[in-house]
C-alpha cells in the first residue's frame, strides 16, 4: 500500500504532467502559493484537500493508485548503452540533464538554442532510451528514481570529469551565494553513510527549490550548479607525510 509521501509525489507527477505550477494550482484552489508549497514540502495534506487537489487535476483516488501501481520500480542509474547513447550526442546529453533537473518543455526551449521540431526528436529519444515518458502537448514523467545518479565511472561522469570539471573548479567561487568548501577530518565508519544521506537530502532540497521557482520571472533567477561529494581520500600531495599508525 502506498503511504502519504507517495501520494504526495504521485501527485507533483502529475502536476508536472499537466504542465501546472504550485502558483497554477493554488489559484484553482483559492488557496496561497506559500500554503501550497508548504503543504507539498511538509507532505501535510488533509483529506479534503487531497480531494481538491484531484479534483483540480481531473482525477481521483482510483485513478492515483492504478498510476502508481502500474508505474514499474524505476532505475536509480541507467546502463552503460543508455549512458553511452546520451554521451555520443551532446544536444541528446544536455536535454537528458535539463530533463533529469525537470526543466519543463518551454524553459528548455526559452533557454537553450533548440528549434520545437528539434526539441520533440530529442524528447521522443529520451522516451525510448527509458528515461522520461513522453505525453501529450509534450509533458513528460521521469521514469528515473528519485536517488538517481549517473554511474561513477560511467560515460556521463567520465564526460564531466574531463571536460566540465576543470572549468568548474577553476571559479573564485567568491560571488553572491558562491562558496566552496573543503573539509578533510576522520569520523567512525558507522557514521560517515548518515552524512552521505544528509548531501543526498541537501541535493533534493535544491531540486525542489527549482521546481518552486519556476513561476518566477527569468531576471528573479539564476542558473547554479551544486557539486557534492564526499569519499574515503588523502590528500596525494601529504601522503608521504602521514604516520603509520598500524
């Protein structure tokens, strides 16, 4: 049985689907945007207004379960063919990731250098590599898990690391709302997952917060990347420094 988070994604899906916003939804429910939003991110909805909220978007309880149910357990990475598929084609690759960030079909269109016709060929590419579902009027529905990643040593990361990287890393990372971080300590090996689940929350927070943002005005917004990692490392430089403790 699905419990109440599911619902709740099960409904974002579907809102993403229809092509609505948090701002869409609140007028046709004569609520805030802020109390929507809040109820979405606290997963705080009551039954009346998971009724509403249906009833907005034309469907019913039923209609949510059988979706649910039918929908098959979703990859949380995808194979070496599929990587290397988006790899050899850059325009595929780029909106494989605004599709993996939830970009909608007309930010997409609005933001990068495509032509609709374009755009449709690389969407219908992405529906039957597995990636997204393609609907009408050219939504779609990610068909990846929500703790999706690319695979460590895969195309994709392989790509980034040789390519996109460096330039990433060579910012001063000192401008508004910039900040690089380096922490280098040792903890107990029982505690150091709880920290990787924490980076994983902080990465969906982010996600979230872009797909809040979209009803804002292009000047209101900018586009960031957040880079996250944390692995068992010594700096190579001090290795011959380090005491043997053994």
């Amino acid at each position: 049985m699905a419990n109440s988070s599911d619902l709740i994604q099960a409904i974002r899906t579907e809102l993403r689907a229809a092509g609505l916003t948090y701002a869409d939804l609140a007028k046709r429910l004569g609520a805030s945007e802020s109390t929507i939003k809040r109820m979405f991110s606290h997963g705080d909805m009551s039954l009346s207004r998971l009724d509403q909220v249906m009833k907005a978007l034309g469907i019913d309880l039923n209609d949510l379960h059988r979706r649910m149910a039918a929908v098959p357990r979703k990859p949380a990475e995808l194979t070496l063919a599929q990587e290397r598929t988006l790899v050899a084609d850059r325009r595929l690759m780029l909106v494989a990731i605004c599709c993996q960030s939830e970009w909608r079909y007309e930010q997409i269109l609005h933001y990068y250098l495509f032509d609709e016709p374009e755009l449709i060929r690389h969407l219908a590419r992405l529906d039957r590599l597995g990636l997204i579902e393609l609907r009408p009027q050219n939504r779609y529905a990610l068909k990846l898990a929500k703790g999706f990643r690319w695979r460590p040593h895969g195309p994709v990361m392989t790509f980034f690391r040789e390519r996109a990287m460096a330039d990433y890393f060579a910012g001063g990372f000192d401008g508004e709302a910039e900040s690089l971080l380096l922490v280098h300590g040792t903890i107990d090996r029982q505690v150091a997952p709880t920290f990787n689940e924490r980076l994983q929350r902080l990465a969906h927070d982010f996600s979230r917060q872009h797909l809040a943002d979209q009803h804002l005005p292009d000047a209101q917004r900018t586009s960031y990347t957040l880079v996250l990692g944390m692995r068992e490392w010594l700096f190579t430089e001090f290795a011959d420094m380090v005491r043997d403790l053994r």
